[in-house]
C-alpha cells in the first residue's frame, strides 16, 4: 500500500529559523539537545518559530517541562525506559512519540504509550555502518500496531524506496540540512 501523505520529523539541536522556514507543511520538530541542560528560553523561542509555520514542536526525554511549557508532545528516546509516564496529567492533544532499534524496546515503547515508534536505522550512514535494512526493518514492523516512522541513513536518494513501505512517516537530522 502506498502511503500519500507521509509525515516529517526533523531533529534539531538548536534554535536554527532558517532550517525551520525550509521544513516541508506536515512537519514535526523535535528538539533533543542531551549535551546541556534544557534552556526554557530557547525552548520557547523554537515554539514560537514552529507556532508560526504551523509545526508542531515535541521536546526529547522531558516530558515534565514539555507538559509545562505546553508543547504539543514529548520524545521518549530509546535509551528511556521508565514506565511510570502515566503519572502525568497529559492533555488530550499532548503526544507522546518514541524510538526503538529492536523488538524489546519495541515494547517498552508500547508500554509507555506512546503513539508512533521511531524505528532505526533503516539504512546505513556515515556515522552507523550497523544498520536494520528494509527487510528486517519491515519484520519489526509488522510486530506492533503502533505508527512506524522510519529514521536513519535517509537520503533524497533513498526516498522513494520509503514511500513504498506504508509508513507513517520519516525523521531525519542530515536530510532536512541538505
């Protein structure tokens, strides 16, 4: 089945407005900086940037200050695997998201609830040569009825090859900088 209407995830570490102005419509920003501790001002101002281009804007592994700040959701990385995230008072609108690079983080996504698993790396890049490829890639797939958005190794050149795979969509770092 060929999906039309794939979405965008585009990581960024920074506040960076002109990489923000180029992001396609159904994009989502996350913002995921682990070096230092989070910076509310920055925060904020990257909301106010995807605010005014319609994205949503997620944070990553701060559910807490995401819910205060009231951004549209959270990121739980692969490497969170706290379970006790019910204890928040989640809005209706409030999201959460998450990665995984095998089946057993697989489910402690599903355990979190979140509502689509990043699942990674799909294909091979210049910092991981240790990949999942599309057939393996599509095995985890089908273990779970969570949306799949596919992240690693994406390219332009590779793109169609996702389109293919009836994902709900495709996050990226490098592909949104090129």
């Amino acid at each position: 089945m060929h999906n039309k209407s794939l979405k965008f995830f585009c990581y960024i570490d920074n506040l960076d407005n002109k990489l923000i102005n180029n992001l396609p419509k159904n994009t989502t920003v996350i913002y995921r900086n682990y070096k230092e501790s989070p910076n509310i001002e920055t925060i904020l101002k990257i909301k106010k940037a995807c605010n005014n281009k319609g994205f949503k804007f997620f944070l990553s592994n701060n559910i807490k200050l995401a819910i205060q700040l009231k951004l549209d959701g959270a990121y739980i990385p692969s490497f969170n695997k706290q379970l006790n995230f019910n204890s928040f008072n989640l809005k209706k609108k409030f999201e959460l998201i998450g990665s995984a690079h095998n089946l057993k983080e697989i489910r402690i996504k599903e355990l979190q609830k979140v509502k689509c698993i990043f699942l990674s790396p799909l294909f091979a890049s210049k910092k991981n040569k240790n990949y999942l490829g599309i057939y393996r890639f599509l095995e985890l797939m089908k273990k779970t009825k969570r949306k799949i958005v596919c992240l690693g190794g994406i390219t332009k050149s590779n793109i169609r090859k996702i389109k293919n795979l009836n994902l709900y969509g495709v996050a990226s770092i490098s592909y949104f900088k090129n």
